[in-house]
C-alpha cells in the first residue's frame, strides 16, 4: 500500500510538471517588433526626360491603325515640314511627338477616318553641333552629347583647350534666338575659377569664338 502510494504520488508530480510547463512558441514579441518596426525606404522619384521637340533632320515614322497607305517614314526639312498621304504637307517642327501625333489624328479624322488611331515615332534624332573657331588646339565642328546639358567649358575641352595665345577673358557665342541674332561676351576663364559661378549652355548651331590674348 506504501509503495503504491509513493508511486501515485510521483505520477501525479510528473503531471502537474508537464502541465504546468509552458509551450515553447517562438518569440512572437520579437518577431511582431520587426514586421511592424521595418523601415520602408522609398526609391526615389524618376525624372523624366527633357522633352525632344521635333526638328530638322528627325526621322520620323507616321502610321495609322489598318492603315497602311498612310504608312510614312522620313526626313523632316529644314522648314519644319514633312511629306504624308491624304494630307499632303504637315508642319511637325517644334512640335513634341504627342502634340504631332494628336495633330495628324485630328486632321484624318475631320475629312477623312473615323477616329483614326495615329502613332509617331522618331527613329533617328538629327545630330546637333556647335562650331568653335579662334584659340583653341582643333578649331571646328563638334557634335553635342545628348541626354544632358552641354557646357561652354566643355565645348573648349573638347576642342582640346586653349593654344599658347588663347584668352579665356575673351569668348564669343553667336546663336539665333527666336529668328534674331544674340552675341554673348563671356569670360571662360573665371567661370573655371568660380565654382559657384553659372554655366553657360552651349545650344545646337552656336558658334564660339576663343579671342587672342594681348602681351
């Protein structure tokens, strides 16, 4: 009978022990801290791209929706204008692709389709140049890089620099400006020196001048 209940009484220790245990469920504090408390770092905002407006020597393609007389594909002139089927001739020049695009769509659809479905593509860019004369080491005509801002300083580096007799103090830029002639006088020299000082942007057609220094 002793020994029965001395054996009762372990079984029931060894329950109460168990029971009494708590389940091991992870650390369900720590991990709620992390999913609630993990920063969220935001991507930057992408630019878009400056705007191309049409111009002379853009290749462009017109096409029209089931269409494919209309299908056009060239070069538009130096005036700004472009050959196209039905229409005949059509100012494209200074126009962005969407403001060419609804264009073109507006006029089929007044006296020719309804609701034409119009898309414009350019398919070769015309090259843009500058031409720099005077004191620099390879006088001549220069394309500009695309896709950024073109500078003054620049356009003297890569003309490869100033001769022996080159003056910075005395820089020229001739540009047309809305069909009127503009001469800017610049100093490139302290524009090099100066690191807050503007840049100047070299525009497609300039024409840059490096003047001789006097001793």
């Amino acid at each position: 009978m002793r020994r029965f209940t001395a054996t009762l009484v372990v079984l029931l220790s060894l329950l109460m022990a168990k029971n009494g245990r708590p389940e091991q469920t992870g650390d369900l504090s720590t991990s709620e801290s992390n999913s609630t408390t993990q920063s969220v770092i935001a991507s930057p905002p992408v630019q878009p791209p400056k705007m191309h407006l049409l111009a002379p020597d853009d290749l462009v393609e017109i096409k029209v929706y089931q269409q494919p007389d209309l299908e056009t594909k060239g070069r538009i002139d130096q005036d700004g204008t472009v050959s196209m089927p039905l229409l005949g001739v059509i100012k494209l020049g200074e126009k962005s692709v969407e403001q060419a695009r609804a264009m073109i769509r507006d006029r089929l659809a007044k006296d020719y389709l309804v609701n034409p479905q119009v898309s414009v593509t350019v398919v070769e860019y015309a090259k843009q140049t500058f031409t720099i004369l005077g004191e620099v080491q390879r006088p001549g005509t220069y394309d500009i890089p695309a896709g950024r801002p073109f500078t003054l300083l620049q356009a003297i580096s890569l003309s490869g620099g100033y001769t022996r007799i080159g003056a910075p103090g005395k820089v020229i830029v001739q540009r047309i400006e809305n069909g009127q002639k503009k001469v800017y006088n610049l100093d490139a020299g302290s524009m090099a020196r100066d690191e807050r000082a503007k840049p100047f942007e070299v525009l497609p057609n300039d024409n840059i001048t490096v003047g001789e220094r006097m001793f």
